[in-house]
C-alpha cells in the first residue's frame, strides 16, 4: 500500500515508539462488521437466526464481527434492514451520542447513514430525528438507508449547516457532528482518500470543522450533547479543532465517557493551545484494536438561551389520497398509522413528532413514506412494508432462506399462493422484505425494480 510520505513522517513524529506496530497494521487485513437492527430484530432472535460466522463487538451490544468469506451484503436479510453493515470503531459514536427515546437528536453530515440508522435504532422509534446531509447524492442514499431499516420517525435534508441553525435554535437533545475530514483512519480501505491527501487539505478541513461546529452549537440545548467525530488521525482536526472550538464557545465543556481496552485518549501536547480536558477525549487507533481509526469528542452544553421555535406548517394534504390511504389500512393493517399527515405531490408521508416548519428547507424525506397515489387508487410503499411486522397486517406470506419462492420474490417475478385478494407483507424467516398483491392464485410482485436480485443469494 502507496501512503503519503509527509503523511508517514508526521506520524512517526507523533507516534514514536509506536510507530512501527502502526504502519505494520496497515498489512492486515481490514475487519468487516454489522449491526444488527435492533427496530427489526433481536440480538437473540437474529443469533437464532444467522448464517454468518460472528463475533461480538466488545465495544457495542448489537455489533459483530463476521468472516471475510461471508457475504451478508448479498443475502435477504440483508434487504430485509435486519443489519447494517458498518465499520467497527464507527460504532463507537453511536454508542456515544446515546439519544434515548422522545429526544430530539440531530445527525448533521449523514450520509451514509451507518451513524443515523444507530441513532435510530437507540431512539425506538419514538422522537425525532433529523439526518442531513449537504451533497444531493449521498442525502438520496442516505434517505434510501433510512427505508431500509424500517425507520418511521426520521426526516431526511439536504441542507447546509447554517440554514438548519437559522431554523432550529437551541431545539436538539443531542447533536451528532461526524465531520467532513482528511480521511487518514481510512487508509486501508479507501485510495480515494490516500490519493487526495495532503497538508493544505487537512488545514482546510479544520476551518471547516470549526464552522459547523459553531451550527451545531446554536443548534444545542442547553444541557444537551454534542459529539464530534473524524475518521482521520490528524491532530489539527482532533484536538486542534476541539480546542478550537472551546476557545470560541466557553459555554461547553468536554465530558468524560466510558473507555474500553483497546481505546485510546486526546493528546494535549498535539494541539498549540489545548482545551481543558482534551485528555478525555477518545482515539481509536488500528495498531491497536479491530478497526480503523477515529477520533471522538463528547461535549455538553453548560448553559445558554432557550429560543423561541418555528410553528408546524398547517401541511397541505390530498383529502381524496387520504381517503384512499385510509381504506387501504383499514382492509390491509391491524394498527394504523395516525399523526401529521402530509402530501408532496403523488406521495403520502407522516411527520415525525416535533418536525417544525418544512417551508424552505430542502427535504429529501420529509417522514415516514406511507404510499403513492396511483390512477386514483393507494398503493403502499415500501418503505412501509420494511418498517412493519407480521402482527400489523392482515395478510403476509412468509418465505424461508431455503424457499425457491424468496429468490423468485427478489428477482421479481410473480409466485403462486392462496388466501385473500389483495396487499400481503411478504416476509422472510418472519421479517417484512416487501409487498405483493393477490388476485386468483397469483400473487404480483411489487419488490422495487431498482432492487431486484440478477443472481443468488452470496455467502453462507
């Protein structure tokens, strides 16, 4: 592997008699690892369950380790959002930010999603969480993850930082800054990264760091939580910009967290003026666990104003396209889904609880995706399908790894079955993977086009 030279004498000089033990780490191979879904599945029940060869994470309840001639990537429960593949230390953020139940949490750079779909899954459901991210692309895919994984009280931006903190001050329980940065802790699985390296880009991302910080914090109750994370080693976007961005904001303080083995503390004698306490911090370094490298700060809020919020719109929904949805429920779902009701264009969603004012923000998804209006009939999403269980519909069709029926479902072609017309939740091994819709003994495959399967299931 071709590393930057200025890149490997700035860590010889920082590492020193570690040094060695860390270049040599860049020979191993990478460790691959999920997270189960904890909003789709439990830790027993998945255990009960999995193909895969695993071991656990120490470092995370619902993260595992899987075997490098596994390929969980390509199998149903994979498209079933019963995990989420996802770097092991990344892990550690969300395990860090800690959103509970009914808070208001805000991921501000999301995309993938890796780190909204762990805050989700914390969250229960219950609350809300806003996931943002400034690039139109990486906001699709992480509006995609958001489905994926059955998540119903999400709203998904595209925004800049400084247009979310004019529409929401002083409003979030917990903030999540996983920042744009020079991306050395993933070196050993992204060229990308080792090719667009350099000195005057790591001071660049610094200034950039601090900035959407300075969001974040406007954004931040009083009391709240704030976590700042990197991917990369660079001690002017660790420690540097912590101390930073203390030197600015004397209202927060660094909070002391949980540590493991294998992790490691800020270095005050890295940054030119440190902020009180950046030895709490947390560094997690390859040479030292399995994982890539990552920096995490935990900060709260001391003090500060209250600000007045934005009322809700009074949102503008298709009473016809609600009948319709109503009927739909009322034949196909066992519970169903009340609330805010809203309509952007063909397409019906639920907001999550506590969304504010929609007008002039750019939403990618502004809630929970119910269905679409369609030649004046209702037709599910399915991003509803995925975020149900067996016990909420009225008719579902389970299918087993070992059935020829669930590779036909992904490839989208039309199955044989009995039962009563209309909408069936098609599951596999119990757990929702999409819909389809009975008439005769035919049930029609309604698994999105864009996801169908060409081949077979990869893996154990």
């Amino acid at each position: 592997m071709n590393l930057p030279e200025s890149f490997l004498t700035k860590m010889e000089n920082l590492l020193q008699n570690e040094y060695d033990d860390f270049v040599k780490s860049y020979q191993d191979e990478k460790s691959l690892a999920f997270r189960v879904n904890s909003l789709k599945v439990s830790i027993d029940d998945f255990l009960q369950k999995s193909p895969f060869t695993i071991e656990k994470i120490p470092w995370v309840e619902t993260g595992f380790f899987f075997d490098t001639n596994d390929r969980p990537g390509k199998h149903p429960y994979h498209d079933a959002g019963l995990y989420y593949i996802q770097e092991p230390s990344a892990m550690v953020v969300g395990e860090f930010v800690d959103p509970k139940p009914g808070e208001k949490v805000l991921d501000l750079c999301a995309a993938p999603g890796g780190k909204t779909t762990h805050l989700a899954s914390k969250m229960n459901g219950q609350g809300f969480l806003l996931s943002n991210e400034i690039h139109p692309t990486r906001a699709k895919i992480l509006s995609q993850n958001v489905e994926r994984m059955g998540i119903q009280n999400a709203m998904v931006t595209n925004e800049t930082p400084e247009r979310l903190a004019e529409r929401y001050p002083s409003f979030f329980d917990r903030i999540l800054v996983d920042a744009p940065c020079s991306g050395e802790g993933m070196f050993r699985k992204d060229e990308i990264a080792r090719e667009h390296w350099s000195p005057e880009n790591v001071e660049l991302c610094h200034v950039r760091q601090v900035d959407i910080l300075k969001c974040a914090a406007t954004m931040l109750k009083p009391g709240g939580r704030l976590v700042y994370s990197t991917c990369t080693f660079s001690p002017e976007e660790n420690e540097g910009t912590i101390s930073r961005f203390l030197e600015q904001n004397a209202n927060f303080e660094i909070s002391e967290v949980q540590s493991y083995k294998d992790f490691s503390f800020g270095r005050k004698e890295w940054a030119k003026n440190p902020a009180e306490g950046i030895n709490k911090t947390i560094r997690l370094w390859p040479h030292r666990m399995k994982g890539e490298g990552h920096f995490i700060a935990v900060l709260k809020k001391i003090d500060g104003d209250f600000e007045p919020r934005l009322k809700q719109d009074q949102s503008k929904v298709d009473s016809n396209m609600l009948k319709h949805y109503k009927e739909f429920a009322k034949e196909t779902l066992t519970i169903v889904p009340t609330g805010k009701f809203i309509t952007f264009n063909d397409q019906l969603y639920l907001l999550p609880d506590e969304a504010l004012s929609l007008n002039k923000l750019k939403v990618v998804r502004p809630g929970w995706h119910l269905g679409t209006f369609k030649k004046n009939r209702f037709e599910p999403s399915h991003a509803l399908a995925l975020s149900l269980k067996g016990e909420e519909v009225k008719h579902k069709l389970n299918l087993t790894l070992d059935s020829s029926d669930l590779l036909s479902y992904l490839k989208g072609e039309v199955l044989q079955a009995t039962g009563e017309k209309g909408w069936h939740l098609i599951e596999v091994n119990n757990h929702s993977i999409g819909w389809g819709k009975l008439a005769g003994n035919s049930m029609k495959n309604h698994y999105p086009k864009g996801l169908r399967w060409a081949g077979n299931f990869g893996g154990n």
